[in-house]
C-alpha cells in the first residue's frame, strides 16, 4: 500500500506553527492563552490506539448493515465478494491517511490534510469540512441501533419507534457525559468494549461454524448453492447500479473508523510509531471478521430473513442458530453493548474534531468550543457533537430511518475523501519537490481509492430501477442533503470571511504555536483590517 522515505518530513510540518490565517491587519484584543497539552498517562499507547479503531469500525455495521448489502445485490457470492472489495478499499485509505498522518501528525485528521492542499480560497476547505462534520458527524445511527437491540431483547419487538429512540438518546447522552467528566474512564471503558466487541463478533463467527456443520434450530437455508447466481425478489434484487452504490456506502459506514487514530495524533505516545503499527493491526482484524461473520449469517438465515431484517440480522441469526432460550435473549444486549462502545468511539473522535475547530477559529465562540474545561477534556465540544445527534436522532419519523441515517452520515465523507486523495495525487505530480513525507502511498492504490469515491459521491443521483421511494423516502434525498451541507460550509465561508469582515471592519484568527517543550499553545487574535 505504501513505503517507507527516509527523507525528511515537508518544511511546512517541520515549522510547526502552521497559522490558520495571515496577520492582515493591526492586532487588536488579545486573549489569554490557552494550552492543549497531556500528561504522559493520559496519551494513547499502541493497545489504546487499536481499540479506538476497533470501537468504531466494529459498531452497528456488521450488526446491521449486512441485509442492505444482501437487500441491494441479491445474490450470497456477490455480498460476500463486496465486503471482501470493502476490506481492500478501505486499505487503500489507510494508506492515504498514513501518509498524510505521518508528514501532518496533528490532532484533526482531514481537516489539516485538507488545509495543506487547498489552501486558496483561504479557509473554504476548513469550512466544507467542519460543516459536514458537525451537522453530519453523529453518531444517531448507531444510537437507533442501541435502542432497537435493547427492546428487541426485552419484549422481542424489532420494529422502529420512539421507545428505541428514547433509548439511543441515552446511550448517547452517557457517552458524551462520560467523556466529558470522566476521561480516563471513558478510554478505559473504549478499550474494554473494544475487547467485548471482538469476543461478539468471534462467536458470531464460531456459532457461524456450528450452523454450517448442521447445528442449527432451522432448516438449512442453502445459500451456498449458485452462491452468484443474482434473484430478484419483491424483497430483494434488482435495483441496478443505484443499489450497488448504495451497497457500498453501507460497507463503507461498515468499515468507517480506520481514520480514527488520526483525529487525535496529538494524544498518542510516539505518534509516528503509534499509528503505522494499530491503524493496520485494527484494520486487517476487522476485515477477516466481518468477511466471517458475513459466512456465518448466511448459513443460518434465509435470504428473505437478511433482506427484510434491517438492523436486526444479528438477532435473527441469534433465534435461528440457538432457539428462543432465555440465554438466546442476552445475545442482542450483548450486540447493544457493542453498539455503545462504537458511539462512545465515534463521540471521542469527532469531539476533538470539533475541538480543533474551535481552537483554529472556524466557529463561533471558537474559544469556548475550543476549551478543555473543566476536566482537561473537550466538554463543549462533546455537547456540541451530542446535540446534533439527538437532533438527528428524533427528527425522522419511525420508519426505515437507520438506511437514511447510515447513508446520510456516509455520503458527504466520500466527497471529502475524494478531495483529499485527489489532493494527495496533485502532491505526488506537481510537488514532488517540497511533500517528502516518511510514509509513501503508491499511486496504483491512491487513483483506485479517488475513483471509488467519484462513483460513491455520483452514482445516488442516478434513479433506481424501480420504486423511487422504495427505502421510505425518495433516492435523492441524502445525496441532496448531504451535497447542500457542504455548500452551507461554502456559505459560512463567504459570510465569515468576506461579508462580516466587510461589515465590521476586522477578523478573528487563531495561530497555532509549538512552545519550548512541545506542547501545542492557541491563541486567539482580533485582527483589525488596515
């Protein structure tokens, strides 16, 4: 996927202090500043590293998703070979990531990325980003997921509805507090939950095992036999390249997480070392299991059963493979579980998103968003990722809200990565000169992952074959949306500024300093135009 250069890293990272804006002007107000540093035992080793990319790859996805795919496709082989493609492009980001996470290792991920490459119009990248991270970044998916695993458990109900909502929101809300007084314990809970999420998704592939030996409450469901022959079914089957596309963004959101390492490089012990030996340890682990896992329900439930399961696959396959004990009752708790070690995972991350966010000046009152108070964790910041995803979370009516969810959450990070990759390639060709990062990924596996995220972010926009509100809701609904949040990102761009420093005179800039011993300083400016 890449290599190693034993060159040095870009000047630009080099001369750590990389300031989001120009001192155009005289300075006026300037604020206390603030540090952003962490003890040693409060920084993320190798293991923690590895379980907050488990945490969020490992969530509702292989829990849930798998009846889309199937739903999508119709046919066992080209599933399965799906989920194999989705470990293999998946790779190819991390590739991507890598390099720019070991030339750029700073807390944000693609924010910085995206910064180093486009860096004119100034702030337009930053601005897309952070809008498509704060009002898309939720974790209402697998929130829903939560809810729905928990009632189905307790009463046997598996449908959609404001009970299992009530539910996800607190789940949510116990993961953003958790976070946000309780640190320590929220990383330590992650990393238990990531060893609890492995140890589910293992004995779903054992128990897989057993059903293909015969042990199983149900019939032999046969999908093995012309495992690629493609059916089209009323519940399955022929929605042409608009269900693949969509197949594939639900194995994307399946595998989403691989990034997670690079949203808080700042908090990692030896980042450099840190993130090249977790991000593939984690990556490389979870694709083998969720190729397993995806053998395992296929051998215990019927097709119709996948295809019309929605979320619930898991439960289902549970019922099928150990009857209806009490004990068959605990297994979808345990899937809960698995659902709130990915929501805390996704809230740690995306909080320090929108932490850096703030500390760069991009939001309004940027300093409070920015803050680590009071306990040296981003309270604001989670409460900001929590109100979005309760929003989001109550907003659709009950229905088939978790395929819109996952497709809503996952569209408009294709459109990132693709600027991203497509700026990584710009690098390789154009500035070979001054981008000599440590990490090298080879062009055959950037160009794949930048076309497959032109298909991802085009395709939803051609009509399905069939039923245009099939899902519930017409096709074009999240590709409409998720595209309309980013223009509102251009938007805030132009009204922040072009149309308010017009209006006042002045503009707030933030620079990002490295002190005497390494830690990172924010200090915020009222820049007064000349």
């Amino acid at each position: 996927m890449g290599s190693f250069d034993k060159s040095s890293d870009p000047e630009a990272v080099k001369t750590a202090p990389m300031a989001v804006s120009d001192n155009d002007g005289s300075v006026g107000e300037v604020q206390a500043a603030e540090k952003f540093a962490f003890a040693e035992d409060r920084k993320i080793g190798i293991t923690g590293a590895v379980f907050l990319i488990l945490n969020k790859m490992i969530g509702t996805g292989i829990f849930s998703t798998p009846s889309a795919i199937f739903a999508a496709t119709g046919s066992v082989g080209v599933s399965l070979f799906l989920w194999i493609i989705g470990g293999f492009l998946t790779c190819c980001g991390l590739s991507v990531w890598l390099e720019f996470g070991l030339a750029i290792p700073r807390s944000g991920g693609e924010k910085n990325y995206l910064e180093y490459i486009y860096k004119h119009p100034k702030y337009l990248a930053s601005c897309v980003l952070a809008a498509q991270m704060i009002f898309l970044g939720f974790s209402s998916g697998n929130s829903l997921a939560f809810g729905r695993y928990i009632l189905y458990a307790n009463s046997g109900d598996s449908k959609d509805s404001y009970a299992a909502r009530g539910i996800g929101v607190a789940c949510a809300t116990f993961a953003c507090a958790l976070h946000a007084f309780l640190p320590k314990w929220g990383v330590r809970l992650v990393n238990v939950l990531g060893i609890f999420k492995v140890v589910i998704v293992l004995f779903i592939v054992f128990a897989g095992f057993a059903a293909l030996a015969g042990h199983r409450h149900v019939p032999d469901p046969e999908n093995f036999k012309h495992a690629f022959r493609i059916e089209t079914t009323e519940s399955y089957g022929g929605g042409g390249a608009y269900a693949y596309s969509n197949a594939l963004l639900n194995i994307v959101y399946s595998y989403k997480g691989w990034e997670n390492a690079n949203y808080f490089m700042s908090e990692l012990k030896d980042p450099r070392r840190t993130l090249t030996i977790a991000a593939p340890i984690a990556v490389a682990g979870v694709t083998v299991l969720y190729v397993l896992a995806n053998v395992a329900y296929f051998a215990a439930v019927s097709k119709y059963e996948i295809a019309t399961s929605e979320v619930l696959v898991a439960g289902i396959f549970f019922r099928n493979v150990f009857g209806d004990s009490a004990g068959v009752k605990a297994l979808p708790v345990f899937v809960a579980l698995s659902n709130l070690g990915n929501v805390l995972a996704v809230s740690f991350a995306h909080a320090r998103l929108n932490q850096e966010l703030g500390k760069e000046g991009l939001l309004p009152l940027s300093k409070f968003w920015g803050s680590n108070k009071p306990c040296n964790a981003p309270a604001a910041s989670l409460f900001l990722h929590w109100l979005i995803t309760i929003i989001i979370l109550l907003a659709p009516p009950p229905g088939p809200a978790y395929n819109f969810l996952v497709n809503l959450y996952t569209y408009p990070g294709v459109w990132i990565n693709g600027f991203v990759s497509g700026g990584l390639i710009y690098l390789h060709f154009f500035r070979r000169d001054t981008w000599k990062p440590t990490w090298r990924c080879w062009e055959p596996i950037l160009f794949i992952f930048f076309l497959l995220n032109v298909f991802l972010a085009v395709v939803p926009f051609i009509p399905p074959v069939g039923d245009w509100n099939a899902e519930g809701y017409p096709y074009y609904v999240f590709p409409i949306v998720g595209v309309a949040v980013l223009l509102l990102g251009a938007t805030y761009w132009f009204m922040w500024t072009k149309f308010w420093p017009w209006v006042r005179g002045h503009k707030i800039v933030a620079e990002r300093l490295i002190d005497e011993d390494g830690n990172e300083v924010i200090r915020y400016k009222k820049v007064k135009k000349a």
